[in-house]
C-alpha cells in the first residue's frame, strides 16, 4: 500500500475523509494519549480527554493552516483539551490518602520492560500530585510551556504558575523518596 | 544549618541566580543532595515513555464523526458529479450553437431540454443516472448538429474541436480524481475510455484535410 503524505491526508481529512483521519490518528495517537494521560492522572480520564481532543482536531481540522507539523497542532488540541476539562471538573485529590499503592499505574501493559519499575514509579508520584501542580510541572518541564504560557492557559499569575512550579516539585522529590523507602521496606520483608 | 527553600532550589533548577546560594550549595552536602535529586528527577520525567493509545480508541473517535465517508464512494461521486456537471455544459453549448446556425425553425431542431439548475446528485447511482441522460442528450444534440451542418455545408470541424475540448475537459476531471484515488476500477474506467474517444477524435480530425490538429489544449 502507498504510503501518503502528511499534507495528502490532512487535505483528505479536510474533505471529510473518514479512512484520512484514520491514518492522521495512528500516526499520532500515541503522541497525543500520552499528554493527555500525563495530565489527567488516570487512564479511564485521559481515553475521555484522547478522543475530545481528536474529534475536536477533527471538527476543526479546516483552520488548520500548516505553519506547524500537524502532530504539533494535534498535540495543542489535546493539551488546551485536557486543561479545558480539568479546570472545568475542578477535581481535587486527596494526597496522603491515595498514596498506598493502589492508584493507577498508567496501564502497566503499555509500558516497556526495560527500567519499567522506575518509570512506574516516577509516573504514579505524578500521579498522586495535586491537579494543578501536575499540570504546571509538566507543562513545565517536559513540554517547555513559559510561566506566561501556563498563566495564560490556566487562568493564573505568573507568580502563581512559579510558586506551583517550586511546590510541586518538592512533592514529586518527597513522594519518590517516600516511595524509594517504601520499595526497600517491601523488599526487606520478602527477604 | 539554614537550608535552602523550594523556591530557591527551583529558581537554581531554572538556571536562575540566587545571592548566596552557591557559596550555600559548596558548603551543604543536603542542600546539593537535593538539587541534584531535582535535577535527576526532571530528567527522569522527560524520560517517561510515549503511551499506547488504548485498544478501539479510534472506534469510538470516529463514531463521533459526523462526516466521514467511504472514499472509493466520494472519488466515484465526485468525478461522476463533474462529468455530469461538463456533459450538461456541453449540451447546452452545443444547443445553443445550433440555434445559432440553424436556418431551420427553432421546432424542426428539437433540441433536448436542459434543466441548468437541477440539484447535484447525493448519491452514486443518481450521479450515474444524471451522466446517462445527459450523455443520450449529448449524443442527440451532436446528432442534430452533424445534420444541421450537412444541410447548410458547414464544414464538421468545429463540431470536433467542441467534442475534443469537451473529452480534454473529462480526461482532466477523471485524472484529478484519480490524483486522489489512483487504484479505483471505475474512475480508470473513465479516464481511460476519455483517453480512447479522444485519441479517435483527433484521428478524425488529422484525417479532415484543411483541419488544424489542435496541440496540447489542457495538458
């Protein structure tokens, strides 16, 4: 089968080409779950906020312009997608009561072998961080957002986005430590 | 010992200065310790795998869709639109020639009907239709026209010059389909039957002596 390009798909998307947008998602579903997923904190909210963001970069599609990769564009939707929601359901999560081993893993299925312990562990503290220290440190720090992009996406001051920056990742230190101590403690047992 | 803040660690983290806080950082192992511990724990965070959708995601993303189509079937339906859309152009084009040049009363001539406004087709079998009658009436509008040109001693010519510009015209709507859909049966069946009345017409027209072969009018 011919592989099509990107532009070629998006200008089938356009049209309303079902099997277009199909192929524009398997090139960039993993991408886009992945984001979302990082910022909801658990699986069943971020397959929610995935398919938002796509049938909305789908509704749209036809503002999309080309000044930036479409799985740039794609991964903005699912960003504004996933803080729209959050800010809107306002959920909060109760830290210390959570923090017992039974949260979500981020499907651990769909996780690689190789250092899988480390990275469950690094995601679950992410995980158990209040809502919006999550999305800023994120943001952040892996996505690159400014503290006046995060202000302005959130709906915060600067100073705040900052101030949650600094708190957020001292609870991330705190919950891998606490969790490192944990994992010694039960490996200590079995022994 | 005071030890540094979180707000100072993050500030030092982001490449930031702090008045003090080097000289702080030399001299307090816990202090370097946990800047470190930051800086680790970031990088570790930029190194979280990508995830795997979850199984049937795109299944429940397209049911939302309202406007997705087969697109074998809009390929069909667009270029059978524009044949049908071309076809009345040219019987309309070819009535209205005819008129012009008929010495005969506008009765005599029977030219078909054309309905210029007629809604597009919303389907392939009424696109199909819609080619089907308008093809009959352009074969009934050549028809009279051959005759029409007989009669007066007209030479034929022209006549070919409009059906080859009406064939180049349907070879470009069946290679612009195609550019979309190149492995669909029906849109190669188009352009190449378009393809093989064209090349039949320009023979014919290479044959007429005093007839100027047009070169390459569309492409």
């Amino acid at each position: 089968m011919v592989e099509l390009t990107e532009a070629v798909l998006v200008r089938r998307a356009c049209e309303g080409e079902l099997e277009a947008m199909r192929q524009l998602y398997e090139r960039h579903s993993s991408r886009v779950y992945t984001v979302v997923r990082r910022l909801a904190g658990d699986d069943d909210l971020a397959a929610d906020l995935a398919q938002d963001a796509w049938a909305n970069a789908f509704q749209k599609i036809r503002a999309f312009r080309g000044d930036a990769a479409f799985g740039t564009w794609v991964h903005r939707i699912a960003v504004n997608t996933a803080l729209t929601r959050l800010r809107q359901q306002a959920r909060r999560r109760d830290l210390e009561q959570s923090f017992d081993g039974s949260g979500t893993l981020g499907n651990p299925d769909r996780w690689p072998a190789s250092g899988a312990a480390d990275r469950v562990m690094v995601q679950r503290a992410l995980d158990k961080l209040p809502e919006g220290y999550r999305a800023v440190l994120w943001l952040h720090d892996v996505e690159g957002y400014t503290h006046e992009e995060i202000g302005a996406q959130l709906g915060i001051a600067v100073g705040t986005s900052k101030s949650q920056l600094s708190k957020a990742r001292a609870k991330m230190r705190s919950l891998m430590e606490q969790s490192k101590s944990a994992e010694v403690v039960d490996h200590g047992a079995s022994n | 010992m005071v030890h540094l803040t979180e707000e100072t660690f993050s500030e030092l983290l982001d490449g930031g200065r702090v008045a003090g806080a080097e000289d702080h950082l030399a001299d307090c192992p816990v202090c370097h310790g946990e800047l470190e511990g930051l800086r680790r724990l970031r990088s570790e965070l930029r190194e979280l795998p990508e995830l795997e959708a979850p199984p049937q995601q795109w299944e429940e993303i397209a049911a939302r869709l309202p406007y997705g189509r087969r697109p074998w079937l809009r390929g069909q339906l667009r270029v059978a639109a524009q044949v049908a859309a071309m076809a009345a152009v040219f019987v309309i084009g070819l009535g209205l020639g005819s008129m012009f040049r008929s010495s005969e009363p506008a009765g005599e001539a029977s030219l078909p009907q054309v309905v210029a406004d007629q809604p597009p087709a919303s389907s392939l079998p009424d696109a199909m239709a819609d080619v089907q009658r308008l093809s009959a009436q352009y074969n009934a509008a050549l028809a009279n026209l051959e005759r029409l040109a007989q009669q007066d001693g007209t030479p034929v010519p022209s006549l070919a010059e409009h059906r080859l510009a009406s064939l180049n015209a349907l070879v470009e709507a069946s290679r612009t389909a195609l550019s979309a859909e190149p492995a669909d049966p029906v849109l190669n069946a188009y352009l190449f039957a378009a393809l093989e009345q064209r090349e039949e017409v320009l023979r014919q027209m290479g044959a007429q002596p005093g007839t100027r072969r047009p070169g390459v009018m569309w492409r």
